[in-house]
C-alpha cells in the first residue's frame, strides 16, 4: 500500500524524502511513476525534482519506457555530489566507510582495539580515519558523519549506558568529541536500532504497513524495532534492549546488575561458559577451551557435537526470549542477524521451534522469521540510511 503524501508547505521536507527512499529503492524510475508510487500530485513531484535537479541530487538518464508504450524521461539518482562517512563502533574493532546518497560503498577499514587502549585514543584513532578518508573527497560534498554503537544508548546524554564487555565505552559523549572535530552534523544510533532500519528497507516496500524486529546476535544481544517505516527508540532510547530482559529473576549475575539476563544464555557469555563446563565430556571435538565464537559456530556447521550441544541450547533460550518479544509488539517480520546466521538453517530451526512453543499458533504462523543475508554490515548500512533521511528532512542537503 503507497504511502500517501499532503501536499502543502508544512510536510515539503517530508515528501522530499519520501521521493529519495523511493528513488533509492527503485532505480531509473519516471516522475509518473515516482507520483503513483508515493500519492503525490504530479505537480509536486515536478517541484520536487526541478529542486532536485538543480541541486545535483538527481539527473536524467534519457527516455525510458512509460505508460502505453509511450516513451518518457527517466531519472536516477546522483550518487556523484554527496558522500557520507560513518562508523561502526564495536567491542573489539570500528569499521569506517564512505558511501554515497544510495548506500553505496566506497572506502571501508577497520581498526581494531587493544583493551589496554585508552578512550582518547581510541577516539583519536576513529577520528584519523574519518579525517583520511575525508580527505580523498574531491568535488564530493561531505554532508554527515553517522555512529552505530553498541549500546543501550540514552538519548538525553547521547552516550552508552552499559554494555557487557565494554564499561570503558559507557557514559562517553563520542558523538560531541566527532561534533567538536568535524564541521557536519553527527548522527548517533544503537548499532541493532541501525540494523533494524537497514532491514526493513529491505524487507518492505516503500509506505508499507508493518512491525519488524531486528535481533543482533553473537559477542552480545540486542534488538531493533520498527514500526510503519519509524525505528522504535522509546522514552530513553532502549526499546528493544532484550538482551537485558529476564528470562530467570533467580538466574545468572549479569552486569548491568540483574539476573537471568537473556544475554547471559543467548550470547557469547554462555557460548564461553558452556565450552568451559562441557569440554570434558567430549574429548574428540575439535574446540579448545579458549575457542572463539567464530570457531563454536563453524564447527557447529561441521556437526560437532559439543558445539551443537552448546548452539542448541542458545537457541532455544533466544526462542524463549524472541517470544516474550512476540507477545509483548506482536511484529509480523523477524530477522536474525550477525553472527548467527553463518550457522544456517538449522540453528534457525531450533530457534523457531522454541518460539512456536511458546507462541498461540494463530500468531506464529502470520510471523515471517529469518536470518538476515547482510552479514555484520547491517548497522554501517543502516546509520547510513538514517542519516540521509534526516539530512533530506532537515534540507541540508540544498543550497536555496
């Protein structure tokens, strides 16, 4: 179902981003077909891509094939005037890369971290690449710098509240140190909110209706919700922190001060756990009692049987956990993401075989679960889409 859009001054900057999003998703496309798909009157989007025009965002590509056969002018957009640089910021590592107003990539490195490294130069780090790789721009117009951080992040300090394995990162303003250094504007997002985002503009259509569930999985857990297109952020920015919801009030000390925290069962916290305790039992897999969660997923896809037992059991506690999550937003779309995904269907099955236990089978079977195919490149994508929305709603773009 197409989105409908008003037409009058006060929703201007709105429907200007509904156009790119169209664009984006779409390719060469006809102003016709542009009015059809996103309910604008023709004369608005003729405005709108006359502004376009003229401010390089788009340009004609010749005639393309219309309606009746007739033969109209077609228009793509530009990806030669903007660029955006944005980083991933991880336990471990950053990654940061340069795209173009349709996401695609350009320059991409990761720098990774010591845990003896301090913040200012982990920082010092993330801002002499962003610096670098500014610095190849030509005629390139840097229009932002987005962020996707682990988290729960709040929204009034901007800053991480806690995350499990990197208390050093918690409570530091990153998006003001990148403000004071850079001269653009910052965009800051938990790095599954950013995710959740990237995937739905994947999954959907461009002003459809509907709830998906984005679920960062591996080192740790977390989760992004969006609704009708908008992510899902909360009074405090932490909707979607299922990491941090029990699934046992008696269990598991977590560190943000609970227990029987999901993330202590669904995560590389009990994968690490499990592997301690049970690699006694079996004296002919191939982990090792420092293994790495890398190493447990690929030898789970080889069938050992220590590494199944360990993965079966994470995902019939993330199933545990997804199904609360079911009852709770009632999504019809879940998609897994991260490092699970690499051990394929059946890891999917377990995990589903655990939510449909717990679900009413008129919901499950309106629920369409899934492994994401993006790999970890999701939140870098998905800050990136988010802040070109917000640029285009924001007219920072233009130059009147």
């Amino acid at each position: 179902m197409a989105k409908r859009g008003i037409n009058n001054e006060d929703v201007k900057l709105s429907n200007r981003a509904l156009i790119i999003h169209i664009m984006q998703k779409n390719g060469v496309i006809s102003r016709t077909h542009l009015a059809r798909m996103s309910g604008l009157q023709q004369a608005t989007i003729t405005n709108i891509i006359n502004d376009f025009l003229d401010w390089g965002l788009v340009h004609e590509t010749g005639l393309i094939a219309g309606d009746n056969g007739r033969r109209t002018a077609g228009l793509e957009l530009s990806c030669d005037k903007y660029r955006f640089i944005s980083v991933q910021i991880s336990q471990e590592y950053c990654t940061v890369a340069t795209f173009d107003i349709r996401c695609n990539q350009y320059l991409s490195r990761s720098i990774e971290f010591d845990y003896s490294d301090s913040i200012p130069s982990i920082l010092e780090n993330i801002k002499n690449e962003i610096h670098r790789q500014r610095a190849v721009l030509k005629k390139e117009v840097l229009v932002g710098i987005g962020i996707a951080a682990v988290g729960p992040l709040i929204h009034e300090s901007q800053s991480i509240a806690i995350h499990s394995g990197v208390s050093r990162l918690v409570s530091q303003d990153i998006r003001r140190a990148l403000e004071e250094e850079f001269p653009v504007p910052v965009y800051f997002r938990h790095d599954a909110k950013a995710a959740a985002y990237m995937e739905w503009q994947r999954q959907f259509n461009v002003g459809d209706k509907g709830i998906l569930i984005y679920i960062m999985t591996g080192v740790w857990l977390g989760s992004g919700i969006v609704i009708d297109g908008k992510v899902l952020s909360g009074y405090n920015g932490i909707a979607g922190e299922i990491g941090h919801m029990s699934i046992d009030y008696q269990g598991r000390q977590c560190e943000c001060g609970r227990r029987g925290c999901l993330e202590q069962y669904a995560s590389a916290f009990h994968i690490a756990r499990s592997l301690q305790e049970n690699i006694g039992d079996f004296p002919h897999s191939i982990l090792k009692k420092d293994s790495n969660l890398v190493e447990v997923i690929a030898a789970y896809v080889k069938e050992d049987p220590l590494a199944v037992k360990i993965l079966d059991e994470v995902g019939w506690a993330l199933g545990v956990g997804i199904s609360n999550v079911i009852n709770v937003i009632d999504p019809n779309c879940i998609v897994i993401g991260n490092y699970f995904p690499q051990a394929g269907e059946r890891l999917l099955k377990t995990i589903m075989d655990s939510i449909k236990e717990r679900s009413l089978p008129q919901v499950y079977n309106r629920i369409s679960i899934k492994f994401s195919d993006m790999g970890q490149d999701a939140p870098l994508r998905g800050i990136t889409m988010l802040a070109i929305e917000d640029a285009v709603n924001n007219n920072r773009f233009f130059k009147n």
